[in-house]
C-alpha cells in the first residue's frame, strides 16, 4: 500500500482521536523499527510488551503467510487447523497438569472470559481486586480495573469488586470470604509502572483462596508468555492459579488471547464463545511465537540483568526483561530525550517503563543502557 504524506489530517478527520502520538514506524526487524523518515530506533517498548520475538520475526512471518494461502478463518463450529496443537504446546508452557485452554482476541477479553468462568462455577458474584491493578477495558475487566479515571464515567460496572492494597495479606484475608468469585491479580503490575508483588504475598493470596474456596485469576497478559524470564510470573513464586489469563507477547503481535484455566474448571457448551477466537492465523502465529521463544527464554534473566546493572545509579526494579524506574513528572521529558537519541521508552504511571522485545541483543542493550542514563542524568 502506498502511504500518504497527509496522514495527519486524515487520522485527525476520520479516526476517533483517543492516542496522542507523533511518529509513524513503517518498519521493524528484532529489536529495531524505523520510522517513515528513515530514522531508526531500539525498541524498548515493544508495542507494549507486545513484539515477543521480535518485530516481523521470520519464522513468525512465514508461519502467517502459509496460514493465509491455506485458510484464515473458519468458524470455531469446526475443527480450527492448529488450534488443538497450539492449546498443547500453550497448556505444557503453564505447567497445570490437565488445565484445558480457551481463546480470545486480547487480554481484556481473555480477562473476560476469566470473570465469566469464575461467576458461573462458583456461583459467586463478588471479586477481589487490587490497588493500581489493570486488567482491561471492556465493562467486566474494568470492574476490577482500580484507576477510577478509566472506571467511573461507565458506572455501574456489572461486577462488585473490593479493591485491596497490592501486598496487604491482612486486609485480604479479611476481604475474602465465602461470597468471593475470585481474587484476580497481576504478579506484577505493569500499567502501574512495573511493580512486583512483595516477596511471598503471592503464596499468601493462593492460601487465602484456597481457604474460602475462592479462584485465583493471575493475570499475565503483560508478564506472561517470557516476559519475566521464566514462561509466567507465578513460576517464580512456587504457586499455582486457577486461572491464567495470556495475550500481548502471545503472537508476536498478532491480536490474540488466552486463558488456561486449572483441570476441572471450564466452561460448558454455550457459556461463551466468539466468532475469531483462536483463529487459524492467531493460532499459526502462537504457535512460531511458543518455539521461537523456547530457544530464547533461558537468556531473558542475564539480558534483564544487563538493564538493571546498566541503570542501577537508579533504582530500577526489575522482573527478567521487564524495567521500571519512578521518575514521576520528569517522565515523559525522559521518553521524550531517549526518542530523540534512538530508543523507544515508555512512561506507565510516572515510571519509565522498558519492556523490550526478548530477542533484543546484548549490543542493543548496551546502546539502549547508555541513551537511557544520559538522558536521566
Ligand atoms: C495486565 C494487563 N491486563 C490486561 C490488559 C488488557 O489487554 P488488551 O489491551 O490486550 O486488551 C493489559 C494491557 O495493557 C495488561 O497490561
């Protein structure tokens, strides 16, 4: 396609205008994109944890081309080509003898799909959430979505949802009780600039669960799939969900979701469903994205070491390739500077966030590291 040089005024004219955004990227390769002036730029940012393999990753690329000469869609009322090989290989990375995946087109939908499974086995109405938690937009996920800005102006939720301090076991064993659907939680919150669960709280939301007969929904749309090092976040605290919800990094970029819920726990025929949900291209894409990564996945800690060795004149906290650094106002001045010298950042709630993608290369990562600090200095 033949892109336009007035693609300002038509966005203006005929997109609803929601992003504020300035460049336009044409083109990426690994860990690099370039925008339509030629200007290249690392990618720390990975459209938002997104890019897992990388931008345009070969085997990615050429699994969704043969997919779209063979078929790309047929409806989930038929056998859909690789899905049941997909749901395989996605069930053995979670390690839940048994567990049965379901499909969907995003994060906030497979969310969705999560609160739904947890409402209609348990019988229960209420969930638990937490302070600066962030599941999504769509009206159940935004029931437990804590930042009221997003909440509010669509009140009344359809769930009821108590929202708990991240890390305050207290409060929650006083919260849950035998009305509670779910607790559904991120390891580690990402929308609120990379914060990870205190040290055993995990385990302690997994026995306050457990003692009321209520689910665990941990949600690993953004640390999932890799992203911390291990193939999800709960693997490092020793515990098991009930429910994992998966999207972003999923298909390298491909829109796709997950949720892989424990044996035993599923929906029946009918319950729900979607018209593209695990789709034959989705699928082919997920699939590439799962063996790419497995040859990638053991050096995603050290690559995450090299960031926090790099910037540690500032704290940053981080999870395997997932980076945070409070910075506060002067965020969006610092995306601004390392922009302008080469490298895509992002600010999530007054933190500088890097979540690159995995491939990202130890050059990179030093390039990055050195654009990063000078512009904090
Ligand atoms: C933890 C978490 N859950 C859910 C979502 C929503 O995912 P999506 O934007 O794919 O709907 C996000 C997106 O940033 C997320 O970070």
């Amino acid at each position: 396609m033949k892109l336009r040089d007035d693609y300002r005024e038509l966005d203006e004219k005929y997109v609803m205008q929601i992003f504020a955004r300035d460049l336009r990227i044409i083109k990426g390769e690994g860990a690099k994109v370039w925008d339509d002036k030629g200007n290249e730029y690392i990618d720390c940012f990975a459209g938002i944890a997104v890019c897992s393999t990388g931008h345009c990753h070969p085997a990615v690329a050429s699994a969704l081309c043969e997919q779209a000469r063979q078929l790309i869609h047929i409806s989930n009322l038929f056998y859909v080509p690789g899905q049941a090989e997909f749901a395989e290989q996605l069930v053995n990375t979670t390690g839940l003898e048994g567990a049965r995946a379901f499909f969907s087109n995003s994060g906030t939908e497979a969310n969705e799909a999560a609160i739904k499974l947890a409402r209609v086995r348990t019988g229960r109405k209420k969930f638990v959430a937490f302070v600066n938690g962030f599941h999504g937009r769509t009206c159940g996920a935004l029931s437990m979505t804590y930042k009221e800005a997003y909440r509010l102006p669509f009140a009344p939720l359809p769930y009821e949802c108590e929202f708990i301090e991240f890390g305050d076991l207290d409060a929650l064993t006083e919260v849950v009780d035998s009305s509670v659907a779910a607790v559904i939680t991120e390891p580690i919150q990402g929308e609120a600039g990379v914060l990870p669960a205190p040290e055993g709280f995990l385990k302690g939301v997994r026995d306050v669960c457990t003692d009321n007969e209520s689910l665990l929904i941990l949600d690993e749309v953004q640390t999932g799939i890799g992203r911390t090092g291990k193939w999800f976040g709960y693997q490092h605290e020793g515990i098991t969900p009930d429910i994992i919800t998966i999207a972003k990094g999923i298909g390298s970029g491909f829109p796709m979701g997950a949720i892989v819920a424990r044996e035993g726990l599923s929906f029946l025929p009918g319950e729900h469903g979607g018209t593209f949900n695990g789709g034959p291209l989705a699928c082919a894409a997920g699939r590439a994205t799962l063996s790419v990564l497995e040859g990638i996945l053991p050096d995603v800690a050290r690559k995450g070491r090299l960031f926090a060795e790099g910037l540690s004149a500032y704290n940053p906290r981080q999870i395997g390739l997932m980076v945070g650094i409070s910075l506060g106002e002067r965020c969006a001045e610092v995306q601004k500077k390392c922009l302008k010298a080469g490298v895509l950042t992002n600010c999530a709630s007054g933190s500088l966030r890097l979540v690159p993608p995995l491939v990202i290369t130890d050059e990179e990562i030093e390039t990055a590291v050195g654009v990063i600090n000078a512009a904090l200095d």
